[in-house]
C-alpha cells in the first residue's frame, strides 16, 4: 500500500494531456460482449477499472489484449459464466455487464457492484428497464440474477434521470426484438459515446443525447474500432488545479462544450478561460470571488467537480454554498479539508465554505475517487507536505496522476505505507 505525498504551495504551469473518458470505459468495454467479432477502443485511460474490466471478460472466457492505450476484445469465446463474487465488487461499473449479458446470452448473474460510497446508490431503474425488456429478475444473497427466453423492445420510462440505467438498458435493448424507446433518459457525453460504438458495431440507435432514445434491435453486432471520448471530469479537474495554483496551463485533448458548466463557474469566480477546439487554456488568478454552485444531470454543473471545486473555493473570499442535488452525501472530503485549515460546515445536502484561507499539508484519507481529487488539490494549494492515503479511489480513475502533476512542475511523490500507517488505517 502506498501514500502520495505532495509538497505544495508552489505554482504550475505547462501542459497537461487529458486521457480517454473513465465513465465511457467502464461501458465501452462490457460493451464489446455483444459483439460476433474483435472489437479495439483506443485511447483508454490508464487506470485500475480498465484493469478490472479485463480481468472481468477474461474470466467469462473472452480473449482480452491490452496495449497503452488501447484495447482488443475477441469475445467470440465466451460464455455466460456467473459472477457472483470477485472482481464485480471492485467497481460499481460491473453492473454494465448485467445489459451486456442479458443482451448476448439473455441471461447474466452478476454480484451487487461496489464502487465509490457515496450515500445510497440503488439500481431500480435499471432493473426496471430490463424488466420492461422481458427478463425475470432476481435478487439473490447479493447478486442479481437476470435471465429472459427472449428480449422485446418496449417503451421504458426513467423515474430517475440515470446514467448507468440509461447504458444499461441500451446494451440490452441493442438485439432485442423490436423498438425500445427510453424516455427521459440521462444526457452525459459518455452516453453518446456508447452509443457511437454500438452504432459502429451495427446497432441503431437515434437520439442518444437527448432525453429520448430510440432502438430498433438487430440481430447481430460485429466487431469495430473506435476512439474514446476525452475524460471530461479528468480535464476538470485540472481546470480546477489551474485556477487554484496554475501560472498559465494549457489542457489539451478536451472537448470544450463538455465543460460549459465549470467554464462558466471558473469566470464568474475571475478566472480566465480560454477555449479552442480541444484545448482550454487557463491563466493565473490571484483574488477568486466565491461563487455557489447546485450539482445537476448534464448539461449542469457534474457531481463529480463538486468535491475538487469545493477545494477551489478556499481560496474565494467570502461564503459560498455547494449544493449537491445527486448524491446529498458526498461530502466525506470536508472533515479531511478542516483538519488542513479549510473553513467548511456541511448542512444537509450542501457545504457552506468561507474564505479565503490559507491551507496547511497534513495526513488526510481519500474516502472515494473524487475526494482525493479534492485532497490532491487541496495539498497543491497548501504549505508544507501533504499525504495522501486511500490511493485505491484515486488510481480507479487519474491515469498518470503523478507524472502529469511532476510535468507541470509539481512535486508529487508516491512512498511505501509503513507497517505502523497500514494498521492505523485498518482502524479507522
Ligand atoms: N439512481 C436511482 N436509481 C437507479 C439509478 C440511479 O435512484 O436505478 C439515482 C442515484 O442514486 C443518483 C442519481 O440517480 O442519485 C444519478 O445516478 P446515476 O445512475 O446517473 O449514476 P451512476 O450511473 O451510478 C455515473 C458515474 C458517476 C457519476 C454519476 C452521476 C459511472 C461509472 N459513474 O454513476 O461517476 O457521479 O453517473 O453523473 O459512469 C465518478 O466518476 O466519480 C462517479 C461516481
């Protein structure tokens, strides 16, 4: 086990190279199961799911080659092995392979997924829609049991605006008999890029993007090639790295419209920002007014900035309130950022922050994968050494963490947890 150590307080600037999207990997990869040929996504970023993910078809007989960055899927020889246990508890995204399954071999057995706490995170929605697509499902000592004689398309309505639902039941309505139509579906680029490789694959999907998504299922999907989109949230946050202690960083490899929300919050707050078509250049701010910000499905501000902003907002002079309407729990960063001088109380599902402060180094935990994006940060910002515990949540989605710090000049280290850290750990 490892503890990253930050020596902070010092500018940045340079250029960092954004990787391909997690949450789009996650999907893209269990994906790939529902073709009849070899299927390669390119650009995938260099982080523990994408690891997992492989092991996952490995272990349902598909033959998986990884490269850099880039992935070939022969899923020509596999089967439709249980997953009860295992690897499927290491990442919430594991329930993709429940669409996947269902979609290829119209049965699946998959544990409940682990993944980030972030407060309850059920999956109704999704259970619903496989439902409506005619599978018989089961919840069993902790795994979900799906299994259909045939799938039927069918008009699916969300009660709740989903992501992961809305993946999920495309995988499975992609060979379903027959139209599905997804009504108020979730809108995040990471669906359209599903969707994009799906369509390559021979799917025919319209309306990805938007709240309705149409189906008409095929019967066979074949192998293809495609590009992943750009990690929006990655790019993010080092936006936020940017104005918090940048002297001029240039993000390359973005999708600017993917970021409008967070542009417009880093303007309101006197940060300048530059967009071209796939770079956004971030100058330096010394004085940031305090803005409040309400995390919201896309196009609105992500939950996934919400921890890394809540950081920036130290800086700020004066109160903000951070108000997340998706997950009203994900505030397990802030006791971690008062015991570094942070001025920040949590009131039901928003965190009122008052500054500016000046942030001091100290031992803090990474309770999930975007509370050590705030820590990393917030370690940058601060005087003195910073270490970083939790590293698991942090290399599930920052690929190359420590290197794209170090190249834009930061000095940032990884060390070996001793016996003494480990057990103190365990007991907390
Ligand atoms: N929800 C339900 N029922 C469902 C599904 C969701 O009530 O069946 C609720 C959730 O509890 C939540 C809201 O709906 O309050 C939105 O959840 P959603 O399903 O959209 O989230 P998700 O698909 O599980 C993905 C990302 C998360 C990101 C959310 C919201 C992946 C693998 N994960 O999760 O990313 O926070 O969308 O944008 O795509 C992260 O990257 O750090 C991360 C947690």
């Amino acid at each position: 086990m490892e503890k990253l150590k930050i020596a902070g307080g010092y500018p940045l600037k340079g250029t960092v190279r954004i990787s391909g999207a997690k949450n789009s990997a996650v999907a893209l990869i269990p994906a790939t199961i529902l073709a009849e040929s070899p299927v390669t996504i390119e650009g995938l970023p260099d982080i523990s799911d994408v690891e997992i993910l492989k092991g996952l078809l490995e272990e349902i007989g598909g033959k998986v080659t990884l490269t850099e960055d880039e992935m070939t899927v022969d899923p020509t020889t596999m089967i439709s092995m249980p997953l009860p246990n295992g690897k499927v508890k290491m990442l919430r995204a594991s329930y993709y392979l429940m669409g996947a399954m269902l979609g290829r071999f119209k049965k699946a057995v998959i544990g409940l997924p682990g993944g980030c706490h972030l407060g309850p995170r059920p999956i109704d929605q999704h259970i619903k829609g496989f439902e409506a697509l005619g599978a018989t499902v089961t919840n069993e000592q902790g795994a979900i049991y799906l299994r259909a004689d045939e799938l039927r398309g069918a008009r699916i309505y969300l009660d709740v605006v989903s992501v992961g639902a809305t993946i999920n039941i495309m995988l499975a309505a992609v060979k379903a008999k027959g139209r599905t139509i997804i009504e108020n579906a979730a809108k995040e680029p990471e669906i359209i890029d599903v969707a994009t490789l799906l369509t390559n694959m021979g799917a025919k999907i319209k309306g990805a993007g938007t709240d309705v998504i149409r189906i008409d299922g095929v019967d066979c999907l074949h192998g293809c090639r495609h590009t992943i989109i750009p990690d929006r949230i990655e790019a993010g946050t080092y936006m936020i790295i940017a104005a918090a202690v940048g002297e001029g960083i240039l993000i390359d490899n973005v999708i600017p419209q993917h970021l409008e929300s967070l542009t417009a919050k880093l303007r309101e707050m006197g940060v300048q920002v530059e967009s071209g078509d796939d770079q956004i250049f971030i100058s330096g701010s010394s004085a940031l007014k305090t803005v409040d910000i309400k995390t919201l499905v896309y196009p609105g501000f992500p939950t996934d900035l919400q921890q890394p902003f809540t950081t920036l907002l130290t800086r700020a002079a004066g109160s903000s309130v951070v108000t997340d309407t998706i997950y009203g729990a994900r505030f397990k960063h802030i006791d971690e950022l008062r015991r570094m001088n942070a001025n920040i109380k949590v009131e039901g599902r928003s965190a009122i922050t008052n500054g500016p402060v000046q942030l001091q180094g100290a031992k803090v935990k990474a309770s999930d994968l975007r509370a050590g994006a705030a820590l990393v940060i917030a370690g940058l910002i601060a005087e003195g050494i910073t270490e970083v515990t939790g590293l698991d949540h942090i290399d599930r989605g920052y690929s190359n963490l420590v290197e794209k710090l170090n190249g834009l000049g930061a000095t940032v280290w990884r060390e070996a947890l001793t016996k003494e850290e480990v057990e103190h750990l365990k007991n907390i």
